[in-house]
C-alpha cells in the first residue's frame, strides 16, 4: 500500500500545444473586423438613400457583350479583412485585397486595425469627396479607372452618386463586391471586369502578385517599383469608355489610375471629353512620367490630346493631374 497513491494519482492537466501565431492573427482579425462592422449602423440600408439590393443597376444601356461583373455568381473571396477609412467627410468601407506577408510582416491596414484604428485614408478618396462636394444633387455619374478595392468608387457612391467602375484584377473586384454591400450601395455601383482603353478587344495585362494596386497593361510599369515580385500576365476584355457610356447620360468626373496607361483611357473617351464646356467631365488621373514612359507615352502628349478636346485648365497635385474645361 505504500506505492497505491502513485496508482490513484490524479491525472496531470493536458499540454496543449501553442496556436501557431498565423492562426491566431487571423483569430484576432475575424473578432475585430465583426466588431468594427457591427457599430456601423449608420450605413445601414434604412438611412441609405437609394437602397438596392440588385447588384447589377441598370443606369447603362447593356449588350449582351457588354455585361457587368456580377457579384452574386463571383466566389466570396476570404478571409476578409475591412474597415472603415479615416478622416474623410462621408465614411465608407474597404475590404483588404492583398494582406502582406503574414504573419511577419502584415499590411499596415491591418497593423492599423489591430491597434484599434481605421484604415488609413486614400489620397484619391478625400480628393474625390472634396470635388463633389458642390455636385451632389447633379445628375450624372462618376467613372472610376482602375477601381483596385473601391477607394474612390465608394467614395462617390456614398455620397448619392452612380459610379461606373473598371477593374481588370478578380481579386480587386471581390473585394469591391465587399464594398458594395458593405456600403449598401448595390443600387449606384456598376463594375465591369476590363480594362478601359482606345480599343475594344482583349489585351494583356500583367498582374503583380502581393502588390496588386501595381498591376498594369505594361509589364515594365507593373514592376517599376516592385522589382521583385511575382508577375502574371493574363488576357482580359478592354473597352473605350466612349463604348459604354451613352451620349446622353451626363459624366460629372472621370478619375483614371492605371499605371502609365491613362492616354489610351483618355482617348478611348475622345466623345466623352469633346462635350461642351460645362458638359464635360472634370479630370483626376495619374501623371507619374515614369510609369507613362514605361508605356510609350508622356506627360506632353496626354495634356497636348486633352488641349485638342478643350481642356485648357490642368494643374498638378502630386503624382495626380486634374484637368477641367472653361468656356
């Protein structure tokens, strides 16, 4: 009897083993993002002025070869990683496409999100909200080229205005799809899976993978910055903007960021921009001289095209040109 209480010995507790830290931070990030998601409430669709749920509005007049990306048929991309953007006027939301390099080196959006904060504001987003912020009320749309996740597109929509996108990248129209019901805006956001160009067909495009915001027709732009990553190259639909937006419905503002490829959007939209005075669309687009050489083109030749269709009103902010037409 001397030993039985070795054999009566209650049993030591279980070793669990360590949560990798991988899935603990994506532990982390499903709670947060369900507890940022759920206090906003004042963009539910109640207070929306045009809620929809149709994810395909019909404000274009569409062929059967000229249909939008549905959002309903497209496979729910995951994790998802959102939030709303700071500091500007009308909050709205974007889902993270690409995450960075996890678990050691993680976008800075979701570093920002983790220490309880929001999403780092987008230049394009409040430039966007501050030139319509005397439209509103206006009938017309915003054209968005380039749409990566929505920064300027949702920008716009929620504000009241109808937005036509275009985004070459499935990944980046995932998660735009995110944004759209994120943002109850289904009923204002129209988004076409091409890429907007001078001619109608299918071109190559060149996908940079961990840095899709990078991605470009050019292969040279796409890796100008990001030397070292992955590059896809895959062929999509190209459409000029002058193909899909009919003569009649008014275009209040085109903003292009397409990585060195803005003449040929620019002159795929020749109709667009020969409007009158008053008419024409107010201009926001990339003038990276870099990126457009790395296209064949220059800074020189898109003002000296714009001049030729009455855009005498062009300055410089940034990397970002904005151009209007006076009378």
């Amino acid at each position: 009897m001397a030993n039985a209480w070795r054999r009566y010995r209650p049993q030591q507790p279980l070793s669990l083993p360590p949560i990798p830290s991988f899935l603990l931070l994506l532990f982390i990030l499903t709670f947060l993002t369900i507890f940022f998601i759920a206090p906003f409430s004042h963009l539910s669709s109640s207070q929306s002025p045009n809620p929809n749920p149709n994810p395909n509005p019909q404000f274009l007049s569409l062929t059967p070869s000229l249909s939008p990306f549905d959002c309903f048929s497209s496979p729910q991309a995951s994790p998802i990683i959102a939030n709303l953007v700071e500091g500007v006027p009308y909050p709205f939301l974007i889902s993270l496409s690409d995450f960075g390099s996890l678990p050691d080196k993680p976008h800075k959006n979701i570093v920002r999100t983790l220490k309880g904060k929001r999403f780092r504001k987008p230049d394009i987003s409040e430039t966007v909200q501050r030139v319509l912020e005397g439209r509103k009320g206006e009938d017309g749309v915003v054209v968005d080229v380039g749409g990566n996740v929505g920064m300027a597109a949702f920008a716009a929509a929620v504000m009241g205005f109808r937005v036509v996108c275009f985004e070459p990248v499935v990944e980046n129209l995932q998660r735009i799809c995110d944004g759209i019901w994120f943002n109850r805006v289904a009923g204002r956001v129209m988004v076409f899976e091409a890429v907007a160009s001078d001619k109608r067909g299918n071109i190559t495009f060149h996908k940079l993978v961990g840095r899709l915001d990078n991605s470009a027709v050019s292969a040279a732009g796409a890796k100008l910055a990001f030397k070292s990553n992955e590059e896809v190259a895959l062929q999509v639909r190209s459409i000029p903007l002058d193909d899909v937006i009919p003569d009649t419905l008014p275009v209040l503002l085109i903003k292009i960021d397409v990585q060195g490829w803005e003449y040929h959007v620019l002159k795929g939209a020749s109709k667009i921009l020969s409007r009158k005075a008053g008419k024409a669309p107010y201009l926001i687009y990339e003038e990276d001289e870099r990126l457009l050489l790395a296209s064949n083109t220059s800074a020189k030749e898109i003002r000296d095209f714009l001049g030729t269709k009455g855009y005498n009103q062009c300055t410089q902010h940034g990397t970002d040109a904005h151009c209007s037409k006076t009378a």
